[in-house]
C-alpha cells in the first residue's frame, strides 16, 4: 500500500504520486495501442496459408529411367517442389546458420533483431535489419520488397500467423523451394541442378555452403556473374564461419571447406541446354496439346518418356560420323535417325 504524504514546495501543498497507477494505466494504454495498431494492420492481410504453394513449378520432361532431364519447361523462373527429406542436411545447416540461426527456437521474429530494427528507424531514420527465415518467406511470397514501417509490421503479423499454421520444418521446407539463387534458379533443386548438375540430397558441404550464400543477393552473389564471378567465395567463407560458430562444423572441417571452394567445378550455363531437341520439342507439342500451355509451364509436372538417353547419344554420334563421310563429296549436311522399339512402338531415339 502506498501512503499519502504532503509536501511543501514554495508554499504549494503537492501529494506524492501513485506510481502503482501511473504503472498500470500506463501499460494498459500501451496494450490498447498496439491491439488498435494490429487491428488496423490486419485489415486485408493476405491468407498465410497462401504461403505454401500449389503452382508455378516448372515441369520436367525425363528419358525413360526419370533420372535424366531432357528438359525444363518453364516461363520466367525455373522452380522445381523437392521435400524437405529429399535436401541436403548440410544445406539445411548451412542455410539456418547464415540466415537465422535462431529459427528453431523463436516463433518467427527474433525480439532483438526487431529491437534493432526499432533503434534504426527512430535513431537512424533507416529501415534495416535482420529478418528471419519466415519473414523472408513472407516476403517472397505474399508481401512485396517496399521498404516502409507499415509493410514491416504487416509482415511481423503474418510471420507469426505462419508460426502457428506450420510446423518449423514446412516453413524450412517452403524457404528451399521459395528462395532465389540467381538467373532463372528458384529454390534449392533448380539450383543444385544448373550450377552443380545434383539432386538437392547428393549436395556436398562446400557445395552446400556455397548455395546457402546465394539468396542474400543472387546477382551479386552468383558464380556465373560476368563482372565479378569471386564474389561468392568470400559470402561462402563467411556461412562457413557461421557454421563453425554455431557449432555445426568444426575448424577443421571450416578450413577444408574454404580451401574446397576454390577449386569447386560448376556445370556451366551452356550444360542446361535442351538433350534430344526434336524428341522434346515432339513431347513438348503432346503434352500441350493435352494440358494446355499453362499446365504445361506452371503444373509441376514430371514426365518420364520412351527415350533412350545412352542409346540417343550413341545415335547422335553415328549420325554426325556418317554424314561427315559424305559431306565433302556429296554436300550432305545434315541427317536423320529415329529407332523404335518394334513391340512397343515406343520412340527409343530421335536425330533430325
């Protein structure tokens, strides 16, 4: 209980202040503030479910083993789904040590990045700071890029509507699928593919480490960035860093990874072109037909063929060697093959 005392002060009788009120109303009025600023925030915020997507993914067309990509057919971003059993566990490690190495543990912000956040806007009047692996989702997927308080706080509100919605590893999971790695690379198997030519489980830990990086600033990042394709080595080195900090990898695994990553051999851009072009384009001219253009591009669809890719190659061999035979004496440039399974009438090769 607190006693009522009066003082003199030049002549005024002042009676001590209840701070147990003050207190009180205080944090109520606080309470009331920030439920009003939600209230107004929540207005026409997206659906959080909508976070985990059901389209857009690129559809594969594959040689009769389904192990070989003939193809990709896409519009603007090569995105393939891949779960998350079927990722690399280094690549997982990698990715939550260089971007949120609290991810398992918060419930989609972390307090003091957002404290940062806060100290930077009203001391420094810029919006910067961490976000964590579900505010990047967010971000990605159902908000947009713009830099503003209004879109900071829309997407702390919907991280955690996601927290609640999906488990930790969903939200991992859609990260994978969500995050950019340069050019037309979008998530972790289109990734693993154009600069590795990998599934996403059979990644290495430098490789691993490497991609991990690459989300921050994909352009920027990537090894086939004509005006500085290093750039990556020292983001590479520095997730290394982080893994090792957090205990994950040890200093000597850290300093064979650093030392791997300046060896380390990529695909190459050309090496994505199309195998079996007038197979796939025969393909490509069915399944269109069926489906439609938009299925087609954006379906995710995974279509294993009749083509023989060993038997093909061996056939755009003999092809090349026998028109080379003839060329000079009877100006034939070009030739053609196709090889049919006579029981099936299945379309093993084809060479035009």
């Amino acid at each position: 209980m607190y006693r009522k005392h009066k003082f003199r002060l030049s002549g005024v009788a002042v009676k001590n202040i209840n701070f147990g009120k003050i207190l009180f109303f205080g944090l109520l009025g606080l309470t009331f503030l920030v439920a009003l600023i939600f209230a107004w925030f929540s207005r026409g915020l997206p659906d959080p479910t909508k976070v985990q997507r059901k389209t857009g993914f690129s559809t594969e067309i594959l040689d009769r083993t389904g192990k070989v990509i003939l193809y990709d057919v896409f519009t603007d971003q090569d995105r393939k789904f891949t779960p998350l059993s079927e990722v690399s566990g280094f690549l997982k490690q990698a990715t939550i040590a260089i971007e949120d190495k609290n991810f398992y543990n918060h419930q989609g912000f972390d307090p003091l990045s957002l404290f940062r956040i806060m100290k930077n806007v009203v001391l420094e009047r810029r919006l910067i700071g961490g976000s964590t692996l579900t505010q990047q989702l967010v971000k990605m997927i159902l908000l947009t890029n713009e830099r503003s308080v209004s879109r900071k706080v829309r997407e702390f509100m919907l991280a955690l509507r996601i927290e609640k919605t999906f488990s930790k590893d969903e939200i991992l999971q859609m990260y994978l699928n969500e995050a950019p790695y340069g050019g037309t690379a979008v998530g972790v198997a289109a990734a693993s593919q154009i600069y590795f030519g990998k599934e996403p489980m059979d990644l290495s830990l430098s490789e691993s480490v490497l991609l991990a990086g690459l989300p921050q600033s994909p352009s920027r990042y990537s090894p086939y960035n004509g005006s500085n394709n290093k750039a990556y080595l020292a983001r590479s080195k520095e997730v290394s860093r982080r893994m090792r900090e957090d205990g994950v990898i040890t200093k000597e695994m850290e300093a064979l990874v650093d030392n791997e990553l300046e060896k380390i051999q990529f695909r190459g851009m050309g090496s994505n072109r199309i195998k079996a072009p007038h197979f796939v384009m025969y393909i490509k001219q069915l399944l269109e037909e069926k489906y439609g253009s938009s299925i087609l591009e954006t379906g995710g669809l995974k279509v294993t063929t009749s083509l023989d890719w060993e038997l093909q190659q061996k056939a755009e061999k003999t092809v090349k060697e026998e028109v080379d035979k003839v060329t000079s004496s009877l100006n034939i440039k070009n030739g053609s093959s196709v090889m049919l399974n006579t029981s099936t009438g299945e379309i093993l090769t084809m060479k035009f």
